[in-house]
C-alpha cells in the first residue's frame, strides 16, 4: 500500500505530527495529488553533499513543476477550476522557491517522507503490540518516551508551584507594605495629643500585631513552597542526568560505533533524526527548568528570606547548566566523515552537526567552525584538556565553514565541501611503524552562544582516525589500519589505541564484513573460505574450524609480516582478492562460480574424483589478485593417467582485455564447472556477442584464450578467423613425472608452489598487438603448437 494511503489513516498526535511536516515550503496538496509520482522518484540517490548533484536535483525539480502543471491542466468542472487554479500557483510557488537551491526540495521530501514511515512504523508497532511482547529496541524507546511523559508532568508541575509562589510572595509583599503603613501610622501618633493617640493607638497595635503574625506566619509558609520547589527540581533534574545518560552515552555512543562499523562496509548507521527528536526534547526540558531555576533565584532576590534557599538555588543553577553544557558538546557531532584513508592534495568533503541547535536557537547567530589535522598525540593531549591550541599537524585548505539552518528539517548543520590536505607533518615513528600505521584525526571546533549571550560555549569533536598518504600504492595498506582501527576500538577509549592481538573469530567478522561491502554482494565468506585463510594466516593444514576459534592473531601477522614463501602480507593477498573480485568477478561470485578460496592440494582432490574436463576456480597462492582455472584431464605422457592442470593466474590487467567468462568459452576442454555443472549454463549469459561481419571491406580481429596443450580445431561462431593469446597451463599430478612439452620455459619462471609469476613473463597486451599486426593470409587450421 502507497505510503500516503496509509498516512492519511493516521490518527489523532501521529495525524497532527504528519500534518506538521507541510506548510508554505511544501504544501500537503501536492503531496496528495502527486502522492504517487512523488513515492516513485529516487530521492534517496541525490547525494546532497555533493554540489555536482544539483543537475540531478534540477531536473527533478522541473519533473515536479510539470507533474503539478500536467494535473492542474486536467482539472475540470466547475469544482476542478479552483483546484486548477491553486495547483498552478503551488508549481510557480515551488519552481521560485526552491530553482536556485534544488538539492534543498530534495532534503525537504526526504525528510518528509523519511518522517511519514517513521510515523507509520510507531502507529503500526503501537497497534500490534497489544497481545504480544515488544521486541528490545521498542521497550527501550517506549522507556525514553515515558521518561519525557515524566519529565513533562514534573516540569508541569513545577511551573504551577513557581506561580503559585510568585502569587504569593507577591501578596505577601503588599501585605508588608501595609504593615510598613501602619507602622507609620503608629509612629505619627506622636504629635497628637494624648487623647487621640490613646482612642487610635489601641487599633492600630491590633492591626501591626495581626498583620505581623500573619507575614511570619507566610514567611515560613513561603520558605517552605521555596524549599519543596527546589526539591522538586533536585528531583527533575536528576531525572534529566539520567535520561540524558541514556541518550549520550547509550543511543549516541551507539550511533557512533554503527557509523565506524559502517567504514568497514556495515550497514548504514541512520538514526540521526530520531536521535535529534530525543536530543532536542532533552534540550527542551533543561532550558525550561533553567528558566524556572533563574525565575526562583529572582524571586528570592526580590524577597530574600533566611535559610538554606540560596545555596540550594545556586547548586541547582550550577548543575542545570553542567547538564545542558553536556548536552551541547555532546550533539556537536560529525554526521559524515572523511574519507579515513586521505590523500594529500586531493578534495574531499565532511559534514557536521548540532543536534540541538535549532531547539536553542544557536542559528540566530550563525556559528563559525573550523577544520584542523592533528596527530594522535594531539588527539591524546586534547583528551586530558592540555593546551594544544595553534598546533596541527598540516594545513587544509577551504577548512571554515558556517553552519546553516534547514528549516524543512530542522538540522543545523556545515557541510565541507571542498576541502583539500596540503601538506602533512609527521611525527617520529615507533620501531617497524610504517607511515601507513600513522594516525590523525581532524578536529572540527567552534564557539557560540545561547540564550543571549547567556552562555558560550567552546565545542569540539573528532572525525574518526584517518591515515594519510601521498601516494595510491599506499592505499592498501592504509586501508588495513582503518579496517583493524574500526573493527576493534573501545567506545571512550584513548586516542587511538586499539588491541595488537584479537581473536581469529572477532578479525572473520570483520573480514565478512568489508569483503560484502566492497564486492557489493549478499554472498558473504563460508565457514570453509574462513578455514582457508585460517590455513594461511596460521600456516595450518587443519580443515576443523574449532581448531581457529581460540586462537589470536596479531596485527604483524595481519599486515607487518610476509606470509611464508611471500613477499607480501595476509591482508594485501586478502585485499587483492577483493580488488579483483570487485572489478571484475562480482557476477560470478554471486553466482556461486567461484570457490575462490582453495588452495592448489585440495583443488587437486576435489577433480580427480571427477570426469574430465571439470574445472573450478580459485585465488592464487602465490599472486596478489590473481585467480586460476584448475581442471582435470587425460596425461598426454602416460596413458590412462589423469591429472589435474593450473592455469597460470589471471589478473585484472588480463581481465581489461577479455573477460573471464569469455576466456572460459574459449577453452574448449573445459566442459563442467565444479562439481558437474555445463559450463554454458553457468556462464553464456555473460559471454561476449559474436562480432559482425565486415564493414567498407574491414575485417574485425578477435581476441581469444588458447592453451596451446589443449587447443583443437572447431568452428568460429563468428565466422572470422580468430587471433589467439597464449596463456600457459601448468599440471599437477600425485607423481612428478617429466613431459617435454614446455620447451620455452625454465623453472625460474615458476614460483615455490609450481605457478607462474606474470613479471617474469611476456607482456600479454604487448603480445596481442603483435599478433594483430601480423597479415592473415590463410584461414587459421590447427597449425598453433
């Protein structure tokens, strides 16, 4: 069902707060007559941080306003002619609203229609809940929800007693100037004659004699209201410290470990505006009561009375205020980091945001903030409050920003857009610490005021660590100690220190992770891929997961260490199988094609026990991003012996001139993917159109994948005769006897592991081009060797 359907069925608050999204910015006409249209739009795929987008958004803007125009055009009827009318003012309303600024209609219907499932979902969680337990996030909200009914019942309350102490003190003011007018009275006797002042006297002794019992009588009563009113508000605000405690140091801190998850490639942190409702009830419920603190305190200056009251008032004043002051440098948060691996003189964006800044009014007096790199020690003497001021660790450019108010959805907000690291100052490193170990932050600081100028306060926050390097061959690396940082930081933790060992089954986690993450698949890393890389992580052959569950790995073994017989580390193999995978295999291991993760014994035992021709395809040991196809077929030295062959690895720049499934439709011996699976119906729907035929007399060239062991005459779907690329195969066998069929090739040329290393080879791409050249002038007939 539409979600305006189910809107429109909302009742009473949640009606009300649905209603409340419209207005002059965007009128709940066009929201109803274009209801459909509006909920079939991308929204969501504006990036409205990027000023590029506002192309994207214009023209959707113009979609609108013609959307609007088009309906208003086919109204009808007497009835239909005011409706025509007011939608064809709304479409002019709309178009000069918001032209110069489309990426803010964007944000406005985000917003609107983020906030109208958000309203659905509580109405719908709200009705279904009646007979049923509520799951753990539904309790722990309605609990915030009933602390702010509380809080608005005690708040209430207390509102009421202070006007009924101001009621009261103020009349007890006028009865003491009564009682200063009788006084004066009396005092006037004096100059009367004895006579007089004895017929008068009496009176007036009575009337001071009542009224001053009756103002000591009131004075106790009022120190008393003072006294409970100011208990009430001891009450009230610890109420307020705790449910804030709850907000900050749970809800947000969470947000925040979500959103470092998230740089890992786990799922979006989102959130943030049910988070700044909680924040901004919060900021609502402290200014109130620091007002009703402040409007006692004034009271009791203009009437002061002897007692505890004024050392109660300023403890409350000054806790009121370390209440709200907590609020406010806690919601000074960043909404969207930068990039945690940062190259210099490259541009790069951040956003940040006061989650309460349009409750106090903070955007009445736009605030400034201010961008700066700092170290980790920085990072760490900023943490213990030591002076760090004027010190960074490099200079970016475009680092000042003004935040800006989004009235449509009530954010303040500064969104850096341009900003670039010039230049970067490190440090001395620790022992075998690479630059790519290194860690910053950028610290993003402001001042602004409230109330006034009532208070100022100094905010600061920090961007999650970021690794700088100056050059693209250090992003793997980088990438490692953002993932590891990520992955394992302790919420409140020391700037920036994370554990040198954790456990295997916490480092699979986050592997799983990033490798979904980056390949953009819902297939994540089987309990058997995870053996695998327990296998080379540890330099095991065990197959038992349980042998891995207790076991720790170190950040050398994860990235400082070379695994055995290599030159590079666990992570920079693991990472190029995802660069690879990403690139170039994604289709394929969605489809399950790819087991990937086999090592060459194990390949070996899985096709011997198969018919030949049945191949599979797995990652290279022995190469960073490089994948071979393994395949089980006849010994042409030894008769009726069957072995299993490796193909020499390929790589992406292999991958740039044709693709995988292509190269495997070339090869005519491979006929099952593992286990028995015909090749074509796994891979023709990624196979490469035949080419056509010639054009003006031209003859298209093709690319093919030979094995020159394995090639065998068959006919050219195309009908041209096809170039081929060599591609060697080497065998493995459970012997190793010798065939003489790689003449050309020394055993320099293979690695530990019997596989081919593509740097001590030809250049393929060379080596196409040279075949192209080459002047076809008999049709191609089995004469490759």
């Amino acid at each position: 069902m539409a979600v305006w359907i189910q809107a429109q069925q909302l009742q009473g608050d949640a009606l009300h707060q649905m209603q409340s999204l419209y207005g002059q910015h965007f009128p709940i006409e066009v929201r109803h007559y274009l209801s459909q249209w509006i909920e079939s739009q991308l929204w969501d795929s504006v990036d409205l941080e990027n000023p590029q987008e506002e192309v994207k958004a214009k023209r959707m803007l113009d979609s609108l306003v013609q959307q609007l125009q088009k309906k208003a055009d086919h109204q009808v009827g007497e009835d239909g002619f005011l409706l025509k009318i007011k939608l064809g003012h709304y479409a002019s309303q709309l178009k000069s609203t918001y032209d110069r600024c489309p990426l803010e209609l964007v944000r406005c219907i985000r917003h609107i229609l983020y906030m109208e499932k958000r309203l659905l979902q509580e109405a719908t969680s709200s009705s279904s809940s009646m007979g049923r337990m509520m799951d753990s996030m539904s309790q722990k909200y309605q609990q915030i929800s009933q602390a702010f009914e509380e809080l608005r019942a005690l708040t209430h309350d207390t509102e009421n007693d202070l006007r009924k102490l101001q009621h009261n003190q103020e009349y007890f003011i006028i009865q003491y100037q009564e009682s200063l007018r009788i006084q004066a009275q009396l005092s006037s006797l004096a100059t009367l004659p004895p006579a007089d002042r004895l017929l008068r006297e009496p009176s007036l002794q009575s009337k001071r004699a009542t009224v001053e019992a009756w103002l000591t009588r009131e004075a106790n009563t009022l120190q008393k209201y003072r006294l409970d009113l100011a208990e009430k508000h001891q009450n009230t605000l610890q109420l307020l410290r705790k449910q804030q405690t709850v907000i900050l140091d749970d809800e947000l801190i969470q947000w925040k470990r979500r959103q470092q998850l998230a740089g890992n490639g786990g799922p979006p942190e989102g959130g943030l505006d049910i988070l700044q409702s909680s924040c901004e009830k919060l900021a609502e419920m402290i200014w109130q009561n620091r007002q009703q603190i402040r409007r006692a305190e004034h009271l009791r200056q203009q009437l002061p009375i002897p007692g505890p009251i004024e050392e109660l008032l300023t403890e409350l004043n000054s806790t009121v205020t370390d209440i709200i002051s907590t609020l406010v440098t806690s919601t000074f948060i960043i909404e969207k980091q930068p990039p945690q691996v940062l190259k210099t003189q490259t541009k790069f964006a951040a956003t940040v945001r006061l989650l309460v800044g349009g409750k106090l009014t903070v955007h009445m007096n736009p605030p400034q903030v201010k961008a700066t790199i700092i170290s980790e020690q920085q990072a760490k003497a900023l943490r213990n409050n030591e002076n760090t001021r004027n010190e960074s660790s490099g200079e970016i450019l475009n680092n000042n920003c003004v935040m800006e108010y989004h009235q449509t959805t009530g954010t303040l907000s500064a969104h850096f857009r341009n900003m670039s690291l010039k230049r970067i100052k490190r440090s001395d490193r620790r022992g075998a610490e690479s630059v790519t170990e290194e860690k910053f932050t950028i610290l993003f600081e402001s001042q602004f005021s409230m109330g006034g100028n009532e208070l100022v306060f100094q905010v600061k926050t920090l961007s999650l660590p970021v690794v700088v390097i100056v050059h693209g061959s250090q992003d793997n690396n980088a990438t490692a100690t953002v993932l590891w940082d990520n992955a394992f930081a302790e919420p409140g933790r020391v700037p920036f220190l994370v554990p040198d060992k954790v456990m295997w089954p916490q480092l699979c986690e986050a592997l799983n992770m990033k490798y979904k993450a980056e390949v953009q698949s819902s297939r994540g890393l089987s309990e058997d891929n995870l053996v695998f890389l327990a296998q080379k992580a540890f330099t095991s052959s065990s197959i038992n997961p349980e042998d891995y569950r207790n076991l720790t790995i170190s950040w050398s073994q994860f990235n400082r260490e070379s695994l055995p017989g290599r030159n590079f580390t666990f992570w920079q193999w693991f990472d190029g199988v995802m660069e690879l995978t990403k690139k170039h295999l994604k289709p394929h291991w969605n489809d399950g094609a790819i087991l990937g993760f086999v090592n060459k014994q194990q390949a070996q035992e899985m096709l011997m026990s198969k018919p030949n021709g049945t191949f599979l395809l797995r990652f290279s040991d022995s190469e960073i991003g490089g994948i071979t196809i393994a395949w089980v077929a006849e010994n042409p030295g030894k008769a009726g012996e069957r072995m299993v062959w490796n193909l020499m690895p390929f790589t992406t720049k292999d991958f740039t001139i044709r693709s995988l499934s292509d190269r495997i439709s070339d090869l005519n011996h491979l006929l099952f993917l593992y286990p028995d699976r015909p090749k074509d119906e796994v891979f023709s729907k990624y196979y490469t159109p035949p080419l056509s035929k010639a054009v003006d007399g031209y003859v298209k060239p093709q690319i093919k994948q030979v094995v020159p062991e394995f090639t065998t005459a068959s006919p050219d779907p195309s009908g041209g005769n096809p170039a081929y690329m060599d591609h060697a195969a080497s065998p493995a066998v459970s012997h190793a006897p010798s065939y003489g069929i790689y003449p050309n090739m020394g055993d320099s040329m293979l690695d530990g592991d019997g596989e081919f290393d593509l740097d001590d080879t030809m250049d393929v791409a060379r080596h196409v081009e040279e075949l192209l050249r080459r002047p076809m002038e008999a049709p191609w007939s089995g004469q490759q060797s």
